[in-house]
C-alpha cells in the first residue's frame, strides 16, 4: 500500500523499492509486478515494464490492465505487432473498451496495415457514431493512402463532432500546409494553439505558414514561443537563426546557430550560416573556422573559398588568400566541368535531410509533416528528464565516513573491512564510491586528525612497535585521499605495504588514490597507460588474496571500461553481480559497457535493472539510448 501511495504521488524510483520488497517476500502475486511495470513506464524504462508484466500475466492472464499496459510498453519500444497481439488478447476480455480499440488501430497505422486499420474503424464508428477521434484516424489512413479529399471529409466530420480538440485542428493544418495554402493553415492553428498552447509543434509550423505571407515578426514571435516550450528544437533555433540573419539581428542569430551546432556538431548548413554571419561581425578566425569544416567537406565549394579567402586577405594572411582565389580562378576556367551555382529564392524550403549547401539560407522542414499519435493512456514521469552525465560511475574505496549513497542507506559490507575494524584499535573504515565534498569542519578535523597520527607514528617508530605504525600508515593515507592529497595517500600505502605485502585494503586503496591521479594527468594530457597497469595490477594482486570481494571486481572492470577494454569490463562486472547481485552500480556500468561495445538492448536490460535497485540515473540513460 505504501509503494501504491508513492507510485499516485509520482515518486515512482522509491514506489520501485517498495514493490521489491513485496516481489521478494511474496513473488506469487501478479500485483506488485504490475505495479512495479507501471513505476518503471513512468520512468521510460519500458523494457524492464514489459518484463515485469510478462510476469504479472503469468501468475494471472485473466486482467486486461496487464495487457494493456504491455501493449503500452511495446508501443514505446516500436514493437508494433506485439502490441497488437495485446490488444487483441485484451479485446476478447473487455470488447466493448474505446481505448482498446483505438490503440489497436494506431498500431495497425504504424504497420502500414491500411486494410485493417478501415475495418476496425469502421467496427468503431458502428459501435461509437460520435467518436471524433476515430474519423481523425480515419483521415491519417487515407493521408497514407495519398488520398487528401478522402482525408479533408473525415477531418471536417471530426471537427463537427468536437471542435474542442486541439490535435485535429494540429491534424487539418498540416494537409494545407502540404497544399501551400498558408492563410487557411494558419487559421486552423490559430485554433489548435488556442486549445493546446504548449505544443511546440503548433508554434513552428505556425511559424512557416506566417513566413510564407511575409510576416515575419509573426514568425519570430512563434519560434520564440516555440523555444519557451521546447528548449532543444532543432527547427525552432535554426529557422529562428535564419530569420534574425534575414532582419540583421546577426549577433543572436549565431547564438541560435551555437545551439543547433552543440546539438548536430557537424551540421554543415549550419556551420555555413554561422560562417556568414561571424565573417560579417568580424570575427573572422571564427568564420575561417567554419568555412575550413564546410570546405573539407566539400572541396568544389567556391563560394564558401571566395568567402573563406575574402576572411585570410582581410587578416593579412596573402599566402592562404591567393591559393583559395587560385581554386576559384581554376573553376571559372573550367566551370562547364562543375556547373553553375543557381541563385535561388528565399522563399524555397528545403527539407531537412537535404544537404545541398545553395539551400543554406532556406527554412527548414521535416521531412514527413507526421500527425501526432496520442495513445490512450498517461505517462508523466519526470525523473528519467533530468540531466546526467553520461559515464561510469567512480571506484569503490576506503573511506574513514560513512557518505550518503543515492540508493544504499545502510553500509556496504566487505569481510576484510569488518575484521580490520575488529581489530585494529583506531577509526573504522568505511567502502563508499560517493563523491560527497568536505564542509569546512569536517577538513579541520581531517587536518587535526593526520597531525595526531603523525606524533603517533614518531612515538611507535621510537618505540619500535612497527605494527602499530603499520596500521597508522593506512589510517593516514586513507585521511590524506578524503582531502585529495592521494599522492601522500600512495606514499603511505606503498610503506604499509613492505610491511604486510598481503594486505588486501591497502592494494585496494592504492589502486583506487593511483586511478584518481591518473584521472586528473589524464585531463591535463599526460599519457595514464603505465599507471593504469599499476592500478590494475594492484587490484589483481588484490583479487588473489580475496576472490569473493565484489568491490575489486567492480573496479578492476571500471578501470578496463575507462581504457575501452569492453569485453573484459563486462567479464568483471560480471563476476561483482555474480558475488552481490545487489550491487546496482555494476549493473549500471556493465550496462553502459555493453552499450559502447555494440551490444545496446543488453546494456538497457542492464540500466533497467541498476533502475530497478534504486539507482534512478539509469532511466535518463535508458531515454537517451532509447530514442
């Protein structure tokens, strides 16, 4: 009942840990799969949904729900004919479900099967005369079939039905917009933006109807609104560019052109534009740049040489100049060989998969105008849009605090850990892979303990008692990698080491102070390939002495992912899930191992898992490799 209650306030990532629970204590109930299928829908992860109601529909293939939600999760995952397979199961449970049906034929639409789509709705428009949504569907089937008249007639029937419904207006616009007849689009989203104002897409072609009857304010206006909505539209930024370039607004135009580049980096057509207009405020290192990328591209491109060598004459640079007005002289000579370059309207649009770089300061259109599926059920999960780095997570450690965990509230247990804080007379040790940072307390009190150690050292080493500072040297150099001095931290651990050469935590610790360092040479450009073998040396030698520590294996396999030795990370994070099948990191980096060695569809069975254990960054990494 709780997870249920957690699972109605949306907390869907604690909901999850709930349903284990029960999962774990009763697995015979079909309820609490269900329920879990439904958290991990909401989160988009919508193969370890599907698994989760094959499930359910084991232990009981008599509820619809099931079924239903399954067909949902195919959907999501384009297994269209699955899908259907559901539905039609479902159907013969419940025959007289609307949502049912409707699903069923969308998904028809989606195989392309039209014959089917028009008998079952026509079966719908028997049983429910009035369903404006069904000669919607009707329209999109004979839009496939190429037949516009066909299509209008059912679009106009709908809007009789219910003219409050703002996708069929969405729907009739986009036939007038294929037909060109701008003014009458525009009305009729006019009234889709009224019903549902905050549908990017109404805005962007709202946007091209107003451009194509010259008003442009309008259309700045609607790609704006369009931006407010949908941040990371890729129209709404490029068309937006090109038309504060057309009114000579050309210092947000290339921020618009910043933002299409981050999100296609090799985006010619926006490389060119963005070249343009830093050539004409003057940056033109910047525009040399952009037109080098273009050219590389396409050698034979005169008139980004001519711009390009405008940019060198203009910077002093004769020598670069002269050899791209060279090329473009040889061209004039021979240019029956290459052809002329057209001068064409502005008024042409190109579609977007069109690469031809005359068409660099046209507006942009998809490819296909496709009519929106809204398929009869809600998904708002929220967690899976948040934004996360996309990378492996750090090594297990030492550590002299218990950090907070994003999944765990209790400790990590390892045997060796718990018997040297049996034993050792000092401050436990704790395993945490948490990056939490020190408050200013908390360093003191780090700084003051390494001083107490250091006068206990000198007074043990007068007193030669050698294990006792053996065991010191650990402490500290643990103290030293939490204030990030893991250099220290290695010399101490290399000292305790020629003392016990078969400690196991200060192998493990040393690998992991030794994988910090080689992280940060890294990023300053040092070549890390030697010291990496010393880190997986230790854990090796480490792994010998303990075989049944899942935390070693974990790290030795995130050191191999890092290097990109796919196949054999995957082998050692294996062999940690094998030995903690708890351990939801493992699952997470063997998933994204899997998914940078080829293998995507297990890597998501393995972020849906890591998911499934409470670790919730999964499910942004499962959207993203998703779409």
């Amino acid at each position: 009942m709780i997870g249920r209650s957690a699972l109605y306030y949306e907390d869907y990532v604690l909901s999850i840990q709930y349903f284990n629970q029960v999962i774990s204590s009763k697995p015979y109930l079909y309820e609490p799969w269900f329920f879990r299928g439904v958290a991990k829908f909401y989160l988009d992860d919508f193969v370890g949904a599907e698994s989760d109601c094959s499930e359910a529909i084991k232990l009981n293939p008599y509820v619809v729900n099931l079924y239903e939600l399954r067909g949902l999760t195919r959907i999501r995952q384009e297994k269209f004919s699955d899908a259907i397979s559901d539905y039609t199961q479902a159907l013969k449970y419940d025959p007289e479900s609307q949502n049912l049906w409707h699903n069923r034929v969308l998904c028809r639409i989606q195989e392309k099967d039209y014959t089917q789509a028009h008998l079952e709705l026509d079966s719908m428009l028997t049983r429910w005369s009035n369903y404006a949504r069904g000669y919607s569907m009707k329209a999109e089937v004979y839009m496939m079939e190429k037949d516009t008249t066909k299509a209008i007639t059912a679009l106009d029937r709908s809007l009789e039905l219910d003219p409050y419904d703002g996708v069929i207006w969405s729907e009739r616009a986009i036939i007038s917009l294929a037909r060109s007849q701008w003014k009458e689009s525009e009305g009729y989203l006019d009234k889709a933006i009224h019903l549902l104002p905050k549908q990017a897409n109404n805005y962007i072609n709202r946007a091209l109807a107003r451009y194509n009857q010259n008003n442009l304010r309008g259309a700045m206006a609607d790609y704006d609104a369009a931006l407010d909505f949908d941040p990371n539209n890729f129209l709404g930024h490029y068309n937006r560019g090109l038309l504060r370039a057309q009114v000579g607004d050309d210092n947000r135009a290339i921020t618009d052109f910043d933002f299409v580049l981050k999100l296609e980096p090799e985006n010619l057509m926006a490389l060119y534009n963005r070249a343009t207009l830093l050539d004409k405020t003057g940056d033109l290192r910047g525009a040399i740049r952009d037109y080098t990328k273009v050219i590389d591209q396409y050698p034979n491109f005169w008139t980004g040489l001519q711009s390009r060598a405008s940019c060198y004459r203009r910077l002093g640079m004769k020598k670069q100049a002269d050899a791209d007005e060279f090329r473009v002289y040889k061209a004039q000579l021979y240019k029956h060989l290459y052809g002329t370059q057209p001068r064409l309207n502005k008024k042409q649009m190109r579609k977007r998969s069109d690469d031809d770089l005359e068409k660099y300061n046209q507006i942009v259109v998809e490819d296909e105008q496709e009519m929106e599926h809204e398929y009869k059920s809600e998904y708002r999960g929220r967690v899976q849009n948040r934004k996360v780095e996309i990378d492996f997570l750090p090594l297990f450690a030492l550590s002299l605090q218990h950090k907070e965990s994003d999944i765990r509230a209790l400790r990590f247990f390892d045997r060796q850990v718990e018997d040297y804080n049996r034993l050792s007379g000092v401050r436990h040790l704790f395993i945490s892979n948490a990056q939490n940072t020190l408050d200013e307390t908390q360093t003191k009190g780090l700084f003051a303990y390494i001083d107490t150690l250091s006068v206990r050292m000198t007074e043990d080493q007068t007193s030669n008692l050698k294990l006792q500072t053996s065991n010191l040297y650990l402490q500290r150099a643990i103290a030293y990698a939490e204030l990030q001095n893991h250099e220290g931290a290695i010399e101490d651990l290399t000292t305790y080491l020629q003392t016990d050469t078969t400690s196991v935590l200060a192998l493990w610790m040393r690998a992991a102070c030794q994988h910090r360092v080689n992280m940060f040479n890294a990023s300053q450009g040092t070549n890390i390939d030697m010291k990496n073998a010393n880190v997986i040396g230790d854990l090796t030698d480490a792994l010998k002495l303990a075989p049944q520590n899942a935390f070693l294996y974990y790290d030795r396999g995130t050191v191999y992912a890092l290097r990109k030795d796919y196949m054999r990370a995957i082998d050692d994070f294996t062999h940690a899930i094998e030995l903690d099948p708890q351990l939801a990191e493992a699952y997470y980096n063997r998933g994204l191992a899997r998914i940078y060695g080829g293998q995507q569809a297990e890597g998501i069975n393995d972020l849906s898992k890591a998911g499934e254990l409470g670790l919730y960054t999964a499910y942004s990494i499962i959207k993203k490799y998703r779409k």
